[in-house]
C-alpha cells in the first residue's frame, strides 16, 4: 500500500497506483454504509423540505438578479416589496457581489404580467430616481442616443449622427464591460475615445446614476414549470432506460442492471445533497444530472470492461477476486479520467459565475459520488447477483459450474 | 516515414485548417480576425443580453370564429336552396386541448329537406361532420384532419402576424419561431437581441388586434345582470354580450356574427380627431369588405353599429348614411398608444388571442461577465489539465495536448459551421469537454503503460493499447451521447446548447484522441527503426 505515487525512477513514469491489491469487495461493507447514510440524509433532507427545492424553471415564479451601488439589507428590500407583492418573497444576498436575487412565487398565470413591473417599480421609488433625467445605469443604446441628440446640438456640440451612435455604443460598451454595467460617477467615462468635456456635460445634465440595476430578470409560468417537471423526469427516466439497454446489450443484464443502480444511486444522493446543502433544482441543474447519468458510467463501464476480459482470461479464482483484482488494474485510469473531469468541473465551479453555480456544483458532487459508486456500489451489486445466480444454480443442480465461468465461457463464445 | 502516414498527416493538417477557417476566416489584420470570430460564433441571449419571450396562442379562439363564421355561411346556403330551419348554436371550449371539441347544433331542420341539408354540409362544408341527434336536429363536429389544419393554420398565422409586428418595430436582428416539435405545438418563442425592457413590446404582441364590427341589438346596459333581467337570463340566439370600454361598467347585446373583421383591412394610421383633439386610429377596409360593408350600412341606416376591439366595445356610433371603406377606433389616450394600435391593425390581426407562458431578460452587463467567466473557467480548465498530463505523462502528455487543442477547435468549428447558438450552459459544454475528452487519451495511454510493463516493445504497446482502449471509448462515449440526446430532446434552448456542445464534442474526440493521437505516436516513431523507451 505505500507503493502509491512511486516515481520509478528507471522507466521515469509517475504512477498513481501500481500494482495495488486493496481489498475492496472485502471492505466494501463500510462503504456501503457510508453510502446508505448519503442516501438517508437526503431522502430524509427531501422528505422534511417536502421535496426538492425546484427553481423558478421548475416552478414558476418572478426572479430578478438586482446589482445595487450600496447594498441593502435583504430584510429592508423584502419587506418593501411584500407591501405591494403577495405571497412569499425571498430576497437573499449573492456572495462575493454587491447583488440580491429576489425572487417571488406565482400562482396563476395572471400574475406574469403585474409581478415584474411592481418589482421594479418597488425598487425605483425605494431607492429613488429622478423622473425628468434619463437613468445612464441600465439605459439601452437608442435610449441614450435619442436623449443626447438635441441637447447636443442646443449646446453648440457638432458631431455627425454616425460619430454619436459610435460613442454611445462604446460608452455603454465600456459601462457594461469594464464597469460591471454600473459607474459610481459619469466622469469615469473620461477615458472613452472621442468623448469631449462638452459632450461629458450634456451627458451630465441630461442623464443621472441610478443607484441599482436588473441584470437578470426571469419569469416563469406555473403551468411551464409543471410540464417542464415531468419532463425532466421523464428524460432522467428515459436516460436511464438507454444505459440498461446499452450496457445490457454489450455486456449481459446483471451489469446493466448493477450500472443502472450505481448511476440512480449517484442520482439520489446529488438531488439529496442539494437538498441538504439548500440549493435549488434549476433547468441547467437538471442538465448536469442527466450528464452525470452517461459520465458516472464511463467508470463504471471501464471496470466492468475489465472484470469482462479477466474473466475471458479464464483468470482463476472466484468471482469476488476477479472483480477485486479488475478494480485494482483499473485504478489508476479511474482516478485520473475522473480527477481531469473533476478539474474542469471545479474551474467551472469557482470561476463560473452564479448562473453557472448550481450546474457546476451538482458535477463536483456528482463526478465524485459516481467515481466512488463504479468501485463501491457497481461491482459489489455485480458480485452479489453473481453469487445469487450460483446459489441458485446450485440449490437446482448441485455441483454445476459457477456463474462466473459460465459468463466467461460465454463471453468467449461471442 | 510511408505514405499512408503522410496521408494521414495531411488529412489532420487538412481538417484543421478547415477548422480554422470556419472560426477565424482568412483575417488580413488583427481586427479582421475578432471581427470574422465574432461574425461566425453566434452568440446566444444570455451571453449578448437580450429578451426573451414565449408565448401561447388561445387556438380554442380561432375554433369559436371559424364555427361563428360557419353558421353564417350555412344560413346563407340553406336560405338559397330553401331549407328551412330552427336556430344554430355553439359550445364554448375553454382551453386549448378542447379546441377539437368544437360543436355546433343545428335545431329545427325541416325533416323532409334533411337529405338536401346533409347533401349542403357534405358538399360546400367538407371540413365538417354532420350526425343526426333527433329527427329534425343535428350536430356538426369538426373532422380530426381539419382541426389539425386549422391549428397548423392558426399558429402559423400568429407567427407571421408576431413576426410582423416585430420587423414595424425595428427590431431586425430578432427571431419569432415555434417552440417544441410538433407543428400544431401553440407555442411560440420570441427572442430579441439588445432588448432589455419588453415592457411595451408585450403590450404591443399581446393586443390580439381582433378588430370585429358588431350589430347592436340592445344597450347599453349599466350591468350584465340588469341585460340577463331583461332577456329572462336566457340571451336570445345569436347574439353576445359584450363589456364597454371605460371606467364605467356598460354593456352591449350584439349581433354574434360580425358584419367585418380586421382581416379585411387596408390600411390603419394614427390621426387627430377634428371635433375632439383626441387620438384615434383611423382604418380604411379591403375592397372585398367595402362592398359588403357598404350594403349592410345601407340596409341598417339609424341603427347601431360597435367597434369592438379584442372583445371590448369601443365605440358603438349610429350609422347615419351609408359608410363603404373606413372607419375609426376611439379611446387612445396617447399618440403613441394610438400608433401602437394602428401598427398592429396594419400587421394584421392574431388569428386567437395570446398568453404569456415566459419572459426572461438578460442585461448586457450580465452577458458580458458571463462570456467571461465562462472563457476563465475553460481557461484554468484547461491549463489545469495540460498541467497535469504533463506532469504524468511527460512527451506523450504533449501528444494528448495537441489532440485535446484540436478537439476544441473542432467542436467550435462545427458550432461556427451549423450556426449553432453558444450559449452560456454551451461554454460549460466545451469546458466539460475538455476534461471528457482527456479521458480518451488517459484510457489509451494507461493501456499502454501495461502493456510495456507486461513486456512488449514500444511499437507493438502502442498499437495494443489503442486497439484494447478503442472499445472501452466507444461503449463510454455512447452511453455520454445517449444521456444528451435524452437531454437535447427535453431541454430548452439553452440548454439543447449545452446537449450538442458535448455530443459534437464526444463525437470529434473519437477522431483526435483515437485517430490524431495514434498518428502523432506513429510519427514520433517513423524516424528510427529501434525505439525502446516510451516517454509516457
């Protein structure tokens, strides 16, 4: 066992695991506990929260991504929209960024239209805006074009209408792209080529800073969001389906069978971790699941390819060592194919960004419980139906050949 | 080196230059090559901002109008060939999926005219099914293949009107199609680049413009129940009611049948009343509807005459001489709400009235620090796993290296080539990718490892480790390409990017990591005969 990371220094290749020979069907009790626990957690997690914590997608609603110049607090913001919204509001902070996400629920179908307007009106007439003036954060390009163009030409400014359009365009290109689409101060717009102290002026006068801008708004039917439910459990359902037929097909159905029960597995306890961990089931979520349904097979599919062929060797030994020497061979491609992917997903994860945030989370989680579940829950259910087809085979025809050989002999009959 | 390695070099060399060129063109400057990327990478709402909008057509409305416009049309075949008859009626379906269930009831037929009123709907009304109740009353259902017609016809037609009343927006760079795969799916999506408040937008899509002229039969009355009082609670025949227009509450009993509807305008503006200085909205008929109109104004001189305007009583003036080819719509409170109101009477009416399923707005300023963080996270992505199969596998890391480069370039060809959408969940598509497509090479290169350590020389390992680890491949990647084909099937746009990302991304991987990576092994190799070490 502390043959791991050994650099052989006479062929020069760095090797994870080399010849290994843990137990693994021999310990696998305690992991499968661990995994029952995951499970429970979860389960238990959904049960009491009444279910998953579906997002706005899944069960419609009005939510909004709000950036402000100083940030209130969550409860001052929410109580100022339950005076004019029913139902429940939730307004929660978004770490590491000056932004709130509110977000309401929607009942009926009527409501899409009035609910986004009175947040937004809300939020204007709390943290003000002044009515005569043209508000620079969030203002479109046609708006801010319209607005300047005759009170630069009143002030004497002459600039061809080409050379406005061109300025304005590079003026909300520098707000929205260096600036995080807010500026604290028009003068900021200082270094925008072709912007003179003239225009600068006009712009003063004719345009003020609001103090908050809508950087996102969705809003969502509830009839959308249940048709979209039962879809995506269809899909998830469906995805399933395909692995068994697949893997069925290639293999036999007692791998199909066991792979199926792995990736459900690792299903279950990424929607009970969002549970525990409060995190909403969105579309994008949703996504990363049926995703993690064809990945967290590639492993188990590249173990099983392993147990297939050693037992084509004729390898001896019973079905147990079989597997146990397959998971050890294959160790070190397991650990590296889903370490690189876990990489990529973690970039994903840190970098980004909160719309991507969910998505990426549920592959961490997933690459992980599914990397751990081709090992820990795939072989052994492998293993345990073997077993049983034997014990069967023998209560029927005592002193028959063992499962095991059957399937090999078989496997070299194809 | 042979020459099928050359071949095969050149044919590597080949596609990526095609590659290439679907990305960046042939640029002559630095500016030519941002701008021929961002010409052929189109990039989705959440990534440039913009609006998007689904909304449901009420095709159950265009049911009702073609039964109304029936009953008219049998009256005036059965008058002519002298059928005598009771009264006609419909049903009201209420949504959607009862739309089918459209039926009209025909009372009173004269029983000894019954084969000449069957031989009428048979013949001039093929559309239309026609089964005996009770001696001298039938019912007329809809046939399956028509009522699917009329849907296709229906969702078409809102799309043509939407797609209308967008371009007199000026809004060009917008796109109006139907969502889900079914062509009688009601469903249509809206999506507006650069478009950050829909507010009068929405307004402007969602007035059905169904302008109808009405003959007015009584009222108004102060209330609905003060009307149902003075019928008995039982509206005559025929006829409908209809709520004023205004703050205060009046309504009217109409003819149900309309004299002429917005279909058959010519033209609508905008325009100043002369006795008022109110706005209003002037609109000139089709020459077809003036004769029509002209007659029955003629015929109806001192009777009332209501404008309704999506199922509201504008106005209901009293026709005082014979009118043929214009009128005009009160009760703009604006010039522009009265522009508005003549744009969309000039883009013609929806077919049936629409309802909003979904609206989502994406700031420019949210797009942009999308793009970036998602170009960040495929940068450390990727920096993290060249990194590491360096670091691992020494030279033949590089090998993996170059096939991944390329695996990106390809997939992102094919995007820029099929003129797929990247959207955000697309980004996370390419930077899952990166670390899927490693795996190939991790596969291969591990078998490799063995097959050294089991005692066979370089050149022979090489080949048994590709051909062992090509089946392991493919059975991973298929079950990868079955999830997502599960998941572009069900998603929504953006994430049906997310699903051909990774299918295109899985597919191009079989060539580089398989193919490209076997030959950059072999070419390392055809320079000396006798190779006995393997950096892997």
């Amino acid at each position: 066992m502390s043959k791991t990371l050994v650099h052989q220094p006479d062929s020069g290749r760095m090797q994870l695991f080399r010849d290994t020979n843990f137990d693994f069907m021999g310990n696998k009790w305690p992991m499968i506990g661990l995994s029952l626990i995951l499970t429970a957690a979860g389960l238990v997690s959904l049960a009491i929260e009444g279910g998953p914590r579906y997002g706005i997608d899944f069960k419609g609603g009005t939510l909004l991504y709000v950036k402000f110049a100083d940030k209130p607090s969550e409860e001052s913001v929410r109580s100022a929209l339950a005076k004019k919204i029913p139902g429940e509001i939730s307004v929660v902070a978004v770490q590491g960024t000056n932004e709130l996400m509110i977000q309401t629920e929607m009942r009926n179908e009527k409501e899409l239209q009035s609910t986004r307007q009175a947040i937004e009106d809300t939020l204007a007439s709390v943290f003000g805006s002044t009515p005569d003036k043209l508000n620079f954060t969030g203002a479109a390009a046609g708006r801010v074009y319209e607005r300047l163009n005759l009170p630069l030409q009143k002030a004497g400014v002459f600039i061809s209408d080409e050379d406005l359009r061109k300025l304005v365009t590079e003026a909300l290109s520098f707000r929205d792209k260096q600036k995080g689409g807010m500026l604290v101060s028009l003068d900021e717009l200082n270094g925008v080529p072709g912007l003179t102290p003239q225009i600068l002026n006009v712009l003063k006068q004719e345009a003020y800073l609001g103090k908050y801008l809508v950087r996102n708004t969705e809003v969502v039917g509830p009839r959308v969001g249940n048709e979209l439910r039962t879809q995506a459990v269809l899909a998830t359902l469906y995805a399933l389906a395909g692995m068994l037929i697949y893997v069925g097909l290639r293999f036999e159905f007692s791998y199909g069978f066991a792979a199926v029960i792995a990736v459900l597995h690792d299903t279950i306890i990424t929607i009970g971790l969002f549970s525990l961990f409060h995190k909403e089931i969105s579309l994008t979520v949703v996504a990363a699941l049926l995703t993690l349904v064809g990945y967290s097979m590639n492993d188990t599919i590249v173990v099983f390819d392993r147990i297939r062929e050693n037992l084509q060797r004729g390898r001896k030994g019973d079905m147990t060592e079989i597997v146990n020497r397959s998971i050890n061979e294959t160790l070190s491609r397991t650990i590296m194919t889903s370490g690189l992917t876990f990489l990529t997903a973690v970039a994903l994860w840190l970098f980004g960004g909160q719309v991507l945030n969910g998505f990426a989370f549920a592959l961490v989680i997933g690459i992980l419980v599914g990397t751990y579940s081709s090992i820990f829950v795939a072989s052994p259910i492998l293993v345990a139906w073997q077993d049983f087809m034997k014990s069967r085979g023998n209560n029927q025809k005592s002193g028959g050949a063992s499962p095991a050989v059957t399937t090999a002999k078989k496997l070299a009959a194809k | 080196m042979d020459r099928s390695l050359w071949i095969k070099i050149a044919s590597i060399v080949g596609v990526t230059l095609v590659c290439l060129y679907g990305i960046i063109g042939i640029p002559k400057s630095q500016k030519e090559l941002v701008d021929n990327f961002n010409n052929n990478i189109k990039l989705g709402l959440d990534l440039k901002g913009g609006s998007q909008l689904v909304l449901q057509v009420q095709v159950q409305d265009a049911f009702k109008a073609e039964a109304d416009q029936l009953i008219d049309r049998i009256k005036t075949e059965l008058k002519t060939a002298a059928v005598d008859y009771g009264s006609f009626d419909r049903n009201e379906p209420d949504t959607i999926e009862d739309s089918e269930k459209i039926e009209i009831v025909a009372k009173g037929i004269n029983i000894n005219k019954a084969g000449e009123f069957r031989r009428i709907i048979g013949d001039r009304f093929p559309d239309w099914n026609v089964t005996s109740t009770s001696g001298s009353d039938y019912k007329l259902t809809m046939k399956p293949s028509s009522a699917i017609d009329l849907r296709k016809k229906t969702v078409l037609s809102a799309i043509r009107t939407i797609e209308s009343r967008i371009d007199g927006l000026g809004l060009a760079e917008s796109s109006v199609q139907q969502r889900g795969a079914a062509e009688t799916e009601p469903e249509i999506l809206i999506q507006m680049p650069g478009v950050d408040d829909p507010g009068r937008i929405k307004q402007i899509l969602q007035t059905a413009a169904l302008l109808e002229l009405h003959e007015v039969q009584e009222g108004p009355f102060a209330t609905r129940e003060q009307m149902m009082t003075q019928f008995n609670g039982i509206l005559p025949p025929g006829t409908k009611a209809v709520r004023g227009m205004g703050a205060q509450e009046s309504w009217f009993l109409l003819k149900r049948a309309p004299v002429v509807t917005g279909r058959d305008l010519r033209d609508s503006r905008a325009a100043q009343d002369t006795m008022t200085n109110g706005w209003v909205t002037t609109f000139v008929l089709s020459q077809d509807a003036a004769g029509r109109f002209g007659r029955f104004t003629e015929a109806n001189i001192n009777k009332r005459l209501a404008i309704v305007l999506d199922g509201q009583v504008r106005s209901a003036p009293t026709i005082q001489n014979k009118i043929s080819d214009n009128g005009q719509i009160t009760g703009a409170a604006t010039q522009q709400e009265a522009n508005d109101l003549a744009l969309v009477l000039r883009a013609g009416s929806l077919p049936a009235s629409v309802v909003y399923l979904e609206e989502r707005t994406v700031g420019p300023s949210l797009g942009a620090d999308s793009i970036r963080q998602g170009l960040m996270s495929g940068l450390v992505g990727l920096v993290a796993v060249v990194f590491v199969m360096l670091a691992y596998y020494k030279k033949s890391g590089i090998n993996a290296t170059v096939a991944l480069i390329l695996n990106a370039i390809i997939l992102i060809a094919i995007l820029a080539y099929i003129g797929a959408t990247l959207t955000l969940p697309g980004i996370a598509g390419v930077v899952l990718t990166i670390g899927m497509a490693v795996d190939s090479n991790v596969l291969i290169f591990e078998r490799i490892r063995e097959e050294l350590r089991g005692g066979k020389a370089v050149r022979a390992a090489i080949d048994a480790g590709f051909k062992r680890a090509f089946l392991t491949i493919i059975d991973t990647h298929v079950t990868a390409v079955v999830s997502s084909a599960f998941l572009f099937i069900f998603g929504t746009t953006n994430v049906k990017g997310f699903a051909v990302t990774l299918i295109i991304g899985l597919l191009a991987n079989v060539f580089t990591a398989v193919f490209v990576s076997k030959v950059i092994f072999d070419w390392e190799l055809s320079g000396n005969k006798k190779v006995t070490t393997l950096s892997i």
